[in-house]
C-alpha cells in the first residue's frame, strides 16, 4: 500500500475483531486501537444488561473512533481499528475520518461465533445480543473498499489472507 494503511475490523460481537485486528496491525507494524474501548459508560451498562444499542447510543462512540482514524491520517500514521461498523452509515461515517479506509468484514455463522461468545471472559457484551447484531449487520456493498475474512480460517491463515487482499488493493 502507498500510504499508511487505515483499516476497520469490522462484524457482530464474537467475530475476532479484537484478536485478528491486533495482530494485523503487527504485521502491518502499525497502531491498534480497540474501539470498544471508546463506548461511553452508559452504552456499556446499556449491553451489560442484555439491551441492544440504538443509532442514537452509537453516534458519539462512532464519531470518537472517526476522530481516532483522522487523527492518525493527519500524522501519516497508518492505524487498524476494531469497530463492529454494522450498518452502512456507521461506516461512511467513519470513512469521513480517511476516505481510503479498508472495512475488513470478519464473517461467520451464528452458531460458531455463539460458541466463541460462550467460551470468552471478562467482556461486557452478553450472548444474549448477538441475535440483534446480526439483525444489524449490513455486510459491506460492492462500492465499499472492504475485505471479506472467514472467521473459520485460523488466526494466522486469516491474517495472511487478509494481507493479500491489502496488496490488492493498492
């Protein structure tokens, strides 16, 4: 790629966004940043208690994390971001923060990524929202700059693939 990269991980709750984003961002020798970092308290308490966020709830996290990828164009710093970017107007609005964004769509079943909910630790988002992510998700259109990466390829295979598909694009 030309310039620095700017990438969105990008899929519903248990996809490996967080996993597959870092280690991108090392083999791209680049910045991370997990986006479920930037939510605001009360969107947090909102998940914990089993309650699906609204376009309202997003709209400040999104425009955080948009803020995130400008900052990081503006420095010519490429930057991966985990973010799960479910709906298309989630994603031009964080295109405003770098035009040249690449979404990287992780995809798979329902059944696979409930197993993954079930087996994680520690994290706010209960399984009992992953029917609403689903819902939610608008896969990324054929005028979008986006990847598509298999969820049931390993970690390492995945990356690679996902590195081909960069390469390809510039």
């Amino acid at each position: 790629m030309n310039k620095a990269p700017m990438i969105v991980v990008m899929g519903v709750c248990g996809c490996g966004k967080s996993e597959i984003g870092r280690r991108l961002a090392a083999a791209l020798d680049t910045g991370f940043v997990e986006g479920d970092d930037f939510h605001p308290p009360h969107n947090v308490a909102r998940m914990e208690a089993g309650t699906p966020l609204t376009d309202a709830d997003r709209q400040l996290w999104l425009e955080t994390l948009r803020d995130q990828l400008a900052a990081a164009a503006a420095d010519g710093r490429g930057l991966v971001l985990s973010c799960s970017a479910l709906k298309r107007r989630y994603r031009d609005l964080l295109r405003e923060g770098d035009a040249a964004t690449v979404f990287v769509h992780l995809h798979g079943s329902r059944a696979l990524i409930g197993l993954r909910m079930q087996a994680r630790q520690g994290h706010f988002m209960p399984l009992g929202l992953i029917d609403s992510q689903f819902a939610d998700l608008q896969p990324p259109a054929a005028d979008e700059r986006a990847i598509a990466g298999d969820i049931t390829l390993p970690p390492d295979e995945l990356v690679r693939h996902i590195l081909q598909q960069l390469a390809a694009l510039s």
